[in-house]
C-alpha cells in the first residue's frame, strides 16, 4: 500500500469507492473539486482504498477521509490521517477540525489519534412548498452593508456559542471577508427595519450557510422571516430540497423545526491542535 496525491483522474473511482454513504461521497468530491491539491488517496496496486482531503491553508482547517468498507481495522486509516496531518502541518494549518456522523466507531478511531470533541451539530432538511412572509424590506447584499452586516454575524454567534458552552470571541472585520461578501452578493440577503440592518442571511448552493438577526432586534420574527425567504429563493432556483446546520443546543433549531425542517444527521465535531 501506498499514499498518491490526488488526481482529478481519480473522480470516477472516488465515486465507486464511497458505496455505504451518500452524504459522505458528495462532500468528499465536493471538497476534492474545490481543493485537489490537498486529496490524497491510499493505493494497493491499482486498486483505491481510501480517501481524504483538507479544505486549505488557513490556520484552521477542516479535514474529512474515508476508507473502503473492507479494509477498515487494517490501519489504512491510521497511515491516511498521519499523511494529511504532515501535509497540513507543512501548509501551515494550526489546528484541524473533522466531523462525522456520530458513532462509536469513527468517535474511537479520532479520539485515540489526539482528536477532542468540540460540539454536536444537527444537519436538517426542508422539503415543500414556498413560505409566506411578512412584508418585510429583504435586499441582496451590497458593499456598503458590510460593517453592519459582519457586526451582527459576530455578534449573534458569539451569543450562540456562549449559549451553548463552546468558547468564543467576536469575530473582527477583514478585507479578505469584505471582498468574498461582495463577490458573493446575489447569495446574500439583508432584512431592513426602522433603516437600519436586522438580519443577514447567507445562502450556499441548496444550503442556508448562515442566518443572524441583530441581538437587539432578536425575537422579532425576523429571523423566521429571512429563513423563509431564502427558502422561497432556493426553491425558486431549482433546489428541490433546502439544507442547513443547527449547533445542537442552539434555540433556532425550534424555528427551523416549526417551518418544515427535520433533522437527518447528527454529527460530532471534533478538533486537534498540532502546532
């Protein structure tokens, strides 16, 4: 056996090799389509048994691997997860999260190599019909908007992540966020009340990527009114089904419930220092 680096060659056998989990196979292509320089596949011959990539450069990075059903408990996974780490390590990534569907099998392979839990997050789907909303003033994105806007996402997840235990500090403004904001601006949504922003929501293929409401405007409505919305737009654009990801422990997940949403992952969220 041995480690290669990934080639986009390799796509159709990646699709092969992940058989027992569809939500695994399309993150695992997605995340290899976004970043093949970071795949890295392991090799008997000409066959391939695993799978893993890491989702950039950045000090903290998230990193996903997967290993053909038959060659698990043969250290195939072991020898993959060092592999990424190095490489991780080399790009000058500090810290990595992973996550997985949660199950004693995958909790005991992470936990004995160094990895820690960090939080649980219910990953939930909406399938039917359009939503009625409020009359509301719902915008797309501007360049302008940007202050306000990354002041009420810093603001609202650093009171969820409070809320739920996790530790926290605000988020600060950046130009590199500023920029991907405005070349993102047809995905991204701001409710108006009393002229000023209240919520912000972001919308990410068929995914809501995010949603916050300002914590002085929170309890309002507006956040049902902006979930809705970006609902109604997706739908509008061909999705046939709407997903996003609730932090267990985070009240919204009671909203999301009440419109339609149903849970169908649960998912560990685990993290690894290895500065």
């Amino acid at each position: 056996m041995y480690i290669e680096q990934y080639k986009n060659e390799y796509k159709p056998a990646i699709n092969e090799l992940i058989t027992d989990d569809s939500f695994v196979k399309q993150d695992i292509i997605a995340c290899l389509e976004q970043w093949p320089q970071y795949g890295m596949i392991v090799k008997n011959g000409n066959e391939i048994l695993a799978v893993g990539i890491f989702t950039g450069a950045d000090k903290k990075s998230s990193m996903t691997l997967y290993v053909k059903p038959s060659g698990r408990r043969e250290g195939i996974g072991t020898m993959l997860l060092k592999a990424l780490e190095n490489s991780m390590r080399n790009a000058g990534v500090e810290e990595i999260v992973c996550d997985f569907k949660d199950n004693e099998l995958e909790k005991t392979f992470l936990y004995k190599n160094g990895y820690k839990n960090w939080f649980y997050s219910n990953f939930m789907v909406y399938i039917g019909n359009k939503l009625a909303i409020d009359n509301c003033e719902i915008n797309n994105y501007d360049d302008k908007d940007y202050d306000e806007c990354q002041k009420i996402f810093s603001e609202a997840f650093h009171k969820m992540r409070l809320l739920v235990g996790l530790e926290s500090t605000l988020s600060r403004p950046s130009e590199k966020q500023k920029n991907e904001y405005k070349e993102n601006a047809e995905n991204i949504f701001v409710l108006r009340a009393y002229n000023k922003i209240v919520a912000v929501a972001i919308i990410d293929d068929n995914e809501i990527d995010g949603v916050a409401v300002a914590i002085e405007n929170q309890g309002n409505g507006y956040g049902k009114t902006l979930v809705s919305y970006s609902i109604n737009k997706l739908l509008d654009r061909g999705c046939q089904k709407v997903s996003l990801w609730v932090v267990e422990g985070n009240p919204a997940k009671f909203l999301y419930e009440k419109l339609g949403f149903t849970t169908k992952r649960m998912h560990e969220f685990v993290i690894k220092s290895i500065k």
